[in-house]
C-alpha cells in the first residue's frame, strides 16, 4: 500500500552510499557547511558493491591505500582488502565524520526531473518500511550527485550460453551469489576470463574438488604484495601522519608511471606483464594459449591479485584453465569446440560479465524530456556532469587506475562549480556545447575498454572529445592540475533562475 507524505526541501542530495558518496558528502561538509545534504541509499546498509557482493574471495583488485579515503587513509597492512574489511572500514569512516546520520537507506531514487522554472530537481522516492509496505515521497533538491557507479545491481549482462538450460546441476552468477552454495568436493566451470573470476579461482580451489577456468580469450593477470608495510616502516622514523601521506604520493607517483607507461608504449608494458605472468605459473604452462590476450593492456581491464594467489592455485591439482569456445551446454558439463572435449560439472559459474548503466534504474528528465535515452549522444564535462543536464554530478573513478583518486577529484571539481554558483548568485550550471562548435567536435567513448560488456553500454555512456573540458580523465595528475587551475567556466553555461539570465 503506497501512502504520500509532504515535499521536502534540500541543497544537494547524493545518491548511494557506497565509497563514492561517502566520500562526497566529506567533501560536501567540509568545504560547503553552509549547504544541507543527504545520502539515499536503496539497500538497507552501506557500502555499495562491497555490501552487495558475495561471491568467494571478493575482494579490491587494487592497493588500499589509493583505493581508501584520501582524507582517512586505510589503516592495515593487508594491500588487497576483501569485501568485509572495505565496508568495515567505510562505516567507520562514515561514522568518525557524522556521515553516518545523513544516511537514508530504504530510499530507492526512482525518477528525478530538473525544473528550470523552479531551479530545482523533484525527485521521486520509494521507501520501503519496517513491514515491507512501501511509500512515495518528493524530495527537492538544488543539485544532485549520482554516485551509485555504473554497474547494475539489479541486471547482468545476457550470457550466450548454447545449451545452458539443458544443465542439471547449479547454475549461479556472481552478482546473486548464493551464500549458502555448497560447493566443498564439487566440480565447477567458471566461464569468464576477468576480475570476477580471477578472484573466483583460488577461492573455490580451496574446497572444490576441480575448478576450471573456461575463457573463451586471455586476459592479463599481474600479482601485487598482500601486505604493504611502508607505513609502519616508515612510522619509525616520522610521525605517522607523514608515513601515511608519503606513503600515498608514492603509491600514486607509481601507479600513474606504470599506467602512462603501458599506454604509451603498449609492445613494452605487454612484455612486462607476460613476463611477469610466466615467472609465476608452473613450469610448462601453456603460455601462448592461455595468457597471451589478443588486445594490449588496458584495451581491457589489467586484472590484479594478492600474493600471486591466482597463480598459486594453478599449481594445485584439479585446478586449470581452458581456452576455447564452448559448443554446448549438456546435462553434467560442457563440450568445448576443438576436438569436442568435455569438461564435467556439477557447478558452473557465469562470470561473462555486467550490465552497465550510468544513472542506475532512474528515470531522469530535464524539464519533462528524457535524459537516458539519449546518454549516449552527449558530452561529458571533466569527467563528472553531462551536457545539458543542470546541477547534477556524475561521479565515477578511474578504469585503468585506482577508482578512489578519480572520484575524488572529479567530486572536488564540482564543489568549484557550486562555489562559484554561491559567488556569482547562479542558480543553475549546465554543460553547454554551441551547435556550431558541437558539429565539428571528435566523438568517442568515455569508457574505452573494448571489453564485450562494454562494448555493449556504448550507448548508454556518454562522449568524450579529448579536447578542452569535454574528457573522462585518465590521470591524475593531470586532473589535478585541470581542477587547480582549470576555470570553471569554460564549457559551462550559468543562469539565475526564472528569468534565464547568463551570468
């Protein structure tokens, strides 16, 4: 039963509580405390993908100290953090700031329309209460910041899985991983090649009785320490403040280095990777066929692992890896193409990938006209809000570097435009292109990896030019310094109010 209750009125509203928005509305209280917020959160806790994802072994594929909270650094020694630790962490964090009190969960963001005579976004809510009944809500907001990532909770990508209905034992997907699964002395099938199921492996290998991974292409691997002891090393000689910060510098002077690197010089960085692959895998492995991918690093995502655990598990017996095509699904296993070889099971795992959408499942619309459906026709400006879409951040990280550091900044370079509103008295801003410039401008992915998930949210994603401040971003440095001393003008249309008046 849905009962309505009164309009609320607030500054900014961020939606999703997980790393992104919490990190948000730290920089939301400490640089605009004057401005009122808060968090909407669907689920009924914290913590976004590390909340919601239960497969075994989950985990982050890159060094907690970039991937924590710039302005609470991560406190362990552990490199590679799984699940329980990270949403661990975030809600200590949360609750060290107040954070935690701004929080509103059971609150599902169902549509959000921006007004340009009110100067406001009305957003549609459904709360779910205690005894599972629903209620509508509106809430106003003067801006809204979008920081639920842009991976579905609710979707998947469709796996093309020829025979796959014919399969009589358990089919799961990562994404709803059942925790009671019992899988001890089970054989299973992980198809996929990426993070997913790299992480999957040599967690299953611990009780299963045979895991095989079946890729249909390679993918790179590269193993990272489990444990990072510069700070404590470090705290022996300095205050731990300074080990932490130089810590930190350092983590991202080499990450960038590494990343720039295998960009540019694709041949060498591919080199480097294989090599280190072929000193972790057991002597004979089938190098050429299982780890040499067709596309350079970062075409894809560079899959990382902790203490070379991936590796490791390729040394047990009962654990290996396939690659070929499947050419059918039958009722206890799958018959790959060449030379119609079986592989029998009892579990097979479809880690084939995600759907990807940015907004999430909301409708938004700027005043009545979708926004959506045409995502994939506009801009995006530094990395964090659309073209044409008034007061609203889009707030993602990096894809071939650490999330945290993307998110931060581009989160940073939006406060700038809302200062700059506060000083000016604009009480709209707005990405904005000329049609005559727009014509002529480069169009290409903001997402470039060739990946088939994301090949396939193309057109859900917004462009990227690579000219002015029409780019995603890719390094930090780089955005730093275009968020220091880039204007915030440049490319961006400001207006006070009814009467439309560019300031």
């Amino acid at each position: 039963m849905a009962n309505t209750t009164a309009v609320e009125e607030l500054d900014i509203v961020i939606v999703g509580a997980g790393l992104t928005g919490i990190n948000a509305a730290y920089r939301l209280q400490t640089q605009l405390p004057n401005h009122s917020y808060a968090i909407l959160e669907a689920r009924d806790s914290l913590g976004g993908t590390w909340d919601f994802w239960k497969y075994p072994g989950i985990r982050s594929d890159s060094t907690m100290a970039l991937y924590g909270f710039p302005w609470r650094p991560w406190p362990y020694e552990e490199s590679m953090a799984g699940a329980k630790a990270i949403k661990s962490y975030i809600a200590e964090c949360a609750a060290s700031e107040g954070i935690d009190k701004k929080i509103r969960y059971h609150h599902r963001v169902k549509a959000a329309n921006w007004s340009s005579e009110e100067q406001k976004w009305t957003l549609q809510l459904e709360i779910t209460c205690e005894d599972g009944a629903t209620e509508e809500k509106q809430i106003k907001a003067w801006w809204l910041l979008a920081c639920s990532g842009y991976y579905s909770y609710d979707k998947v990508l469709p796996p093309t899985i020829p025979g796959i209905d014919k399969f009589q034992g358990q089919v799961i997907h990562p994404q709803f991983w059942d925790e009671n699964l019992d899988y001890a002395d089970k054989r299973i099938i992980v198809i996929g090649s990426g993070a997913t199921a790299i992480t999957l492996l040599p967690s299953l290998a611990e009780k299963a009785k045979q895991v095989t991974m079946l890729q249909r292409s390679p993918s790179y691997v590269l193993a990272l320490p489990r444990k990072d002891k510069t700070v404590k090393t470090l705290s022996k000689w300095m205050p731990r403040s300074w080990a932490v910060t130089i810590n930190w510098f350092q983590r991202m002077f080499f990450e960038t280095i590494f990343v720039q690197f295998v960009l540019n010089f694709p041949n060498a960085g591919r080199r480097f990777v294989i090599d280190s692959m072929k000193s972790q895998l057991p002597k004979g492995f089938a190098i050429e066929k299982h780890f040499n991918p067709r596309y350079n690093p970062f075409e894809q995502r560079l899959c990382f692992c902790p203490g070379a655990d991936f590796f490791k598990a390729l040394h047990k017996p009962g654990v290996s890896i396939v690659t070929d095509v499947i050419d059918t699904v039958t009722s206890d296993g799958i018959i790959i193409k060449t030379g119609g070889e079986k592989i029998e099971a009892d579990i097979i795992v479809t880690a084939t990938g995600l759907h990807m959408e940015v907004l999430s499942s909301t409708a938004v619309t700027v005043d009545g006209k979708p926004v959506n459906e045409t995502m994939g026709e506009r801009y995006v400006w530094n990395g964090c809000m659309i073209e044409g879409v008034p007061n609203a951040g889009l707030l993602t990280g990096y894809t071939a570097a650490s999330w945290t550091p993307g998110v931060d900044v581009r989160t940073r370079n939006l406060i700038k435009v809302i200062k700059h509103q506060d000083k000016t008295g604009a009480s709209s801003a707005a990405p904005h292109i000329p049609e005559s410039k727009r014509a002529s401008m480069p169009a290409g992915p903001m997402m470039t990896l060739t990946s088939t998930y994301a090949r396939a949210a193309m057109k859900r994603m917004p462009l990227v030019a690579g000219i002015g401040p029409w780019k995603a971003g890719t390094n930090w440095v780089q955005d730093v310094w275009a968020m220091l001393f880039g204007s915030v003008k440049d490319g961006m249309k400001y207006s006070s109010g009814a009467k439309d008046k560019a300031i």
